[in-house]
C-alpha cells in the first residue's frame, strides 16, 4: 500500500488540506467582518448538495461544486437582500437565511432520500476517519479520492490568492478606494464567497460544517494575533491548520475520540495560545506593557510635578521626597518604586542630602512631552 | 443611447460637472436635482450641515453610488474614461486601521488602478510611495503597522495615497476632520501646493470658519446647492443662514467676529 492511500497519512493530509483551503479564504473574510458568513454557507451547501442529487440521481458529480457555488452565492445574496430593509440587522439577516436553506434540505432528505448516507454527525464533524477508503488510479498508483479533490480545492484556493492577493488586500481595506480605481470589490467579494462554497462542498464528506468553520475562522484569528503583515497572516494560518490536524489526528487516536473534533479542538488550542503568549497582542504581553507604561506614567506624574515647581519659591517645600507623600499621597511602597525608576533612567538626581528631588535635562523633556507636545514636532 | 451619450465629451472646460443628479436611498432622496460646476485649478469646498448630502455627492460623482437621475462629467468625459485622472480619499474612519499592514503599502494602494488586474507593484511603485510619504512628511513611518499611527499621520497617509495617483482632480472626504493643527497645517500647505501645479481639488469640508481662508471656491450643500462660486461670493450670511437654517443662529455670531476680525485667519 503505498501512502497516498495508507490511512493514517490520508486523514492527516485531508485535514491540512481543508484547513489551509480554509484559512486561506478565511483570513480575508476574518478582516473583512464577513467570518460568519462562512458559517452560513457551510450549512446551506447541503441544500445545494440535496438538490443536486435529487436532479442527477448520483453521488459523485461536477454539478455539486456547481449547485454548492450557487447556493453559496444565494446565501449571501439572500443576507444582503434581507439587510437592505434597514429593520434586520446583518448578524440576524445571516441567522434568518441559513437555518430556513439548511431546514429545507434537511426535509427533502427526509422526503426523497431516506436511505442516503448523511447523518447529523457527518453534517457536523463529517468522517475524515474515512475518507481513505475511497481510492482512484493516478498513473499506476491508488490514491485516495478525498486527497485528490482537497488537493485541487486548495490549489484553486492557493491560485486564486496568489493572484489576486493585490485585488483583495485593497477590496478587504477599502473597498470604496477599490470601486474608485476600478476593481469591482463585489466582484472580488463574491469569488471569494464562491470559493468558500466550493471548498465546503468538497470538503463536506471529510469535515462537516462544524470542523469546516473552525478551520475557516480560527486559524485566521490566531494568525491576526500574531503578525502585523497579511501575507505571514495567511501563512501563519496554513500553518496552524497543518499543525492542528497533524497533532489532531494523532491525539485523537490516542485517546480514541472523534478525529474531526480533536482536530476542530486544536484549531482552538492554537488559538488560545495565541491569545495568551503572542509577543505583541497576547493578553500576558499586554498586561506586561500596561504594567510597565504604569511605571512610566507614575514617573512621568513625578517629572512633571517637578517640572513646574522647578525654581519656584515653592520648590523647597514641593520638591522633598516628603512632600510625594505629603501632596502627592502615595505610598511608601509606590514612592520608593517610582523614586528607583526615574533614577534608573536619569530623569532626576538626589541633591542637598538626598531629601531635595531635582530634574536631570532627560527629565525635563519627559515633563515637556506632555506640557508642551508642540515643541517637539 | 445612454452609452453613447456617456462617450460623448460634454463641458470640457469644466473640471466637475454635475447636472440634475439626484440621489436616494431607500426611495428618500438624499441629493435633489444637483446642478454643480467647478472650473479646473481650484481649491473648492463642499460645506453644509450634518446629513446634507456631502459624502454621497463625491461618491456618485465617482460612482460608487448609482444616481436616481442626472449626469456626471470631469474634463468632459464619463468617470469611467477619467478614472486614471482621478483621486479619492475616504474618510478616515470609513476603513479598519487594524488592517495588517504598513503605511508604505496603503500609500502604494494607490498606484494599483495604473498597474491595473493581476500586476504586481514592484519596486519602481514602492519608490513612488515612498516618494509621496516624504511629501507628507511621514517617510519615517513607512513601515510602521498602520494602528500605530495617530489620527493625524494616518490621515496623512491617505493624502499620500491620493499623491501617489499624480492624478489631475482630487476628491477628498473631510480630509481635516479630528486631526491637530499641524497635520491640518501641513496638509493645507500640500492642498495649495496641488492647486499651484494646476491641479481641482474638491474637499467636504466640516469648519466652516476656516472655509474663506483655506478655499478659493465654495460649494454650500443642503440636499439642494443653495449656492456656488468663489468664495467671496458665496460665504454671505443669508447663504449660510439658508444651508444651515436654525444652527446659523449659533454660528451666526461666531462668524461675524471672526469676519470683522479677518486678520486672525492669517495666523493659522
């Protein structure tokens, strides 16, 4: 058995499939405000998919991706429709047309096709665990088929970015700058969506609408976190959606549970790392800069209260570290911390036995900064 | 036929010529039968009230809204046919600064229309944008992520984008409103730079006070023009007491100190 066919690297190289083919996508409609968008459309495919069955009587045909694009691009015409009411907001627009598609194709399974393989759970997680066992013959080799479709989803979805990666950078920032210079944003837009349904109905049978989600959302909002470009955004994503199915795959096995869950699940992982530890927006980064601009504003509090006593008949009285505790009333613990900080930094000295505080040149400019901005620009 | 019409030159000495446009929204309309005409090289501003219609002006004349009626030409021809000679600049709020980028690349956006579908900017475009950065004085901050930057350089960032363009009329959506007086100061000085090069500028602008010493020409907007020309002409009291109707009474007596005491305008 050679590997493009052996389980194990079939599950994990569809799961990485889908979810760079997603995060791909994704990371676009994440910036643009649109993510649930995805959500909407991974649910409505499979009226898409219903009814194309219904029509060509068979499960394996080039009309799903068709009718999915479609109803991809219906879902969010329908959304946007509802929207210009003015009286349903977008959020309970996208509520409104996904539940209603999803429910008809849910009846008309019930109805017409009782005995076709979908289920709730694979509507939710799909049967990633499965999705070797279906194999084509490429050139003397037998290769999974879900492989074969993943891997042409993702480089349609790879082709499409790379391309037009100017179109939509400048369409997700400023789409009215976009229609200005000519490109059609709705256009763009609308591809964009296309290519979700597409990657949704391909993926379907592999991840569901659920995994489908959290790889389109959750790759993206963890890369946001962590990079300040939009191409390492994107990169980061893929990354991050490889490493989730990979560590996915193998801890589902582990611990014998769910594999599309376990891989949704670290989709999640990644992100709350992300949130925590990234160096710039991480919640302990920030708390470590807000702790620390604490200090400088404390300082900054000192140099300025220095700054206009300075050589003033008050400064004696104002500018004794008693009188930090005496006016300023802070504590001891805050003045001792604050004394030690602008020391440290050369923004006052100790004269006349250490009780008299005095600004060193850096100190005056600290004060000025906030008294007078205009006098540096 | 209506294709044809727009393939027509139509008013080629005019910079801006807007006629019977009007505008709604919702079956409202926003924009009553609009008669508008701007000559070439002038710094013009479109004033009036909150809700006047201001915006939605500048975005139909470049289409980015569809008119109920009415024409727009520039230089005699359809936007479409115009569109490499035109400039925009948004509003400021109108976008997400936590966009994941840098000021080099927002200004160089504005190089995308000449480079056109699928190509690429290189480094002939990021010379150029780096170029415009240095005429707003923000080459420092080229690489800066763009939610770092205040309110005032990203506005400036904006004009930079809309220099890069070199285009021959400029379109700018209150282009001055919440930035500090340097940023305005600076930003006034490349406006009247544009127009001594011969350039149309053509600026919603929100203070009035500072209209008769920035402005050569003046727009008074209140869903209808109420009035048109140089400023000198149009900045009168029953003009503005007509576009703004009972808010003029508050400005009313900021506007006269300010007019018998004109020299403070040569401070700012």
């Amino acid at each position: 058995m050679n590997l493009l066919s052996q389980p194990d690297f079939v599950i994990i190289a569809v799961g990485a499939l889908v979810g760079i083919a997603s995060s791909l996508l994704g990371s676009f409609l994440v910036l643009r405000k649109n993510s649930m968008l995805a959500d909407a459309i991974s649910h409505s495919i499979l009226l898409g998919i219903v009814l194309v069955f219904l029509i060509t009587k068979n499960q394996f045909s080039p009309f799903f991706i068709l009718g999915a694009a479609l109803i991809g691009v219906l879902t969010v015409f329908l959304t946007e429709l509802i929207v210009k009411t003015g009286r349903v907001k977008n959020d309970a627009a996208i509520g409104l047309v996904y539940p209603f598609l999803f429910a008809i194709a849910v009846v008309l399974i019930n109805v017409f096709a009782r005995n076709v393989h979908i289920d709730t759970d694979a509507v939710l997680l799909g049967e990633i665990g499965f999705s070797w066992i279906n194999t084509v013959q490429i050139a003397g080799f037998s290769v999974a088929k879900a492989l074969v479709s993943m891997f042409l989803v993702t480089l349609l979805n790879l082709v499409f970015v790379v391309l037009f990666y100017k179109e939509l950078k400048l369409a997700t920032f400023d789409p009215g700058l976009a229609a200005a210079l000519g490109f059609s944003p709705s256009f763009i837009f609308y591809s964009l969506l296309s290519l979700t349904s597409v990657t949704a109905v391909v993926a379907f049978d592999a991840v569901g609408a659920v995994l489908l989600v959290s790889f389109i959302i959750v790759p993206p909002s963890a890369a946001y976190l962590l990079t300040d470009k939009l191409w390492k955004m994107l990169f980061y994503g893929a990354i991050i959606s490889l490493g989730s199915s990979l560590l996915g795959y193998m801890s589902a096995v582990a611990l014998n549970v769910s594999i599309g869950g376990m891989m949704a699940s670290f989709t999640g992982i990644f992100f709350i790392l992300a949130f925590l530890f990234s160096p710039k927006y991480g919640l302990l980064a920030q708390e470590i800069r807000r702790k620390s601009l604490e200090e400088e504003n404390t300082a900054r509090t000192l140099t300025v209260h220095l700054y206009n006593h300075e050589n003033k008949e008050t400064s004696d009285e104002e500018c004794r570290i008693e009188a930090l505790d005496s006016h300023l009333r802070w504590s001891k613990e805050k003045i001792d911390k604050v004394l030690s900080y602008s020391l440290d930094k050369g923004l006052i000295r100790k004269e006349l036995n250490n009780s008299l505080l005095q600004l060193t040149t850096k100190g005056r400019v600290y004060a000025q900064e906030v008294l007078e901005p205009w006098s540096n620009i | 036929m209506a294709d044809k019409l727009n393939k027509q030159t139509h008013e080629p000495d005019l910079a801006l010529h807007v006629e019977d446009l009007t505008v709604s929204y919702a079956s409202k309309p926003v924009l009553w039968d609009i008669d508008l005409n701007i000559p070439p090289g002038v710094l013009a501003a479109i004033v009036g009230p909150n809700g006047a219609g201001k915006s939605t002006l500048i975005k139909t004349v470049l289409g980015l809204i569809k008119p109920t009626a009415g024409h727009v030409y520039i230089h005699g021809k359809s936007y479409k046919q115009q569109m490499s000679q035109v400039a925009y600049v948004p509003q400021r709020n109108s976008v997400d600064w936590d966009f994941p980028t840098t000021s080099l690349d927002i200004v160089t956006m504005g190089l995308y229309g000449k480079l056109g579908w699928l190509k690429r900017p290189g480094k002939k475009e990021k010379k150029q944008a780096m170029h415009a950065l240095e005429q707003v004085a923000m080459e420092s901050f080229a690489h800066r992520q763009i939610s770092q930057l205040s309110g005032g350089q990203q506005q400036r960032v904006f004009l930079a984008r809309a220099l890069v363009q070199e285009a021959n009329i400029y379109f700018m959506d209150e282009p001055m409103a919440g930035v500090d007086a340097t940023t305005e100061r600076a930003i006034i000085n490349i406006l009247k730079e544009l127009r001594s090069q011969g350039k149309t500028l053509i600026i919603v602008h929100h203070d009035l006070q500072t209209v008769q010493n920035y402005f050569d020409w003046m727009v008074l907007l209140n869903v209808r023009i109420l009035a048109q020309g140089p400023v000198k002409d149009v900045y009168t009291a029953e003009n503005l007491a007509a576009a703004y109707g009972n808010q003029f009474a508050l400005l009313n007596n900021m506007q006269i100190s300010k007019e018998t005491n004109g020299s403070n305008h040569e401070n700012l």
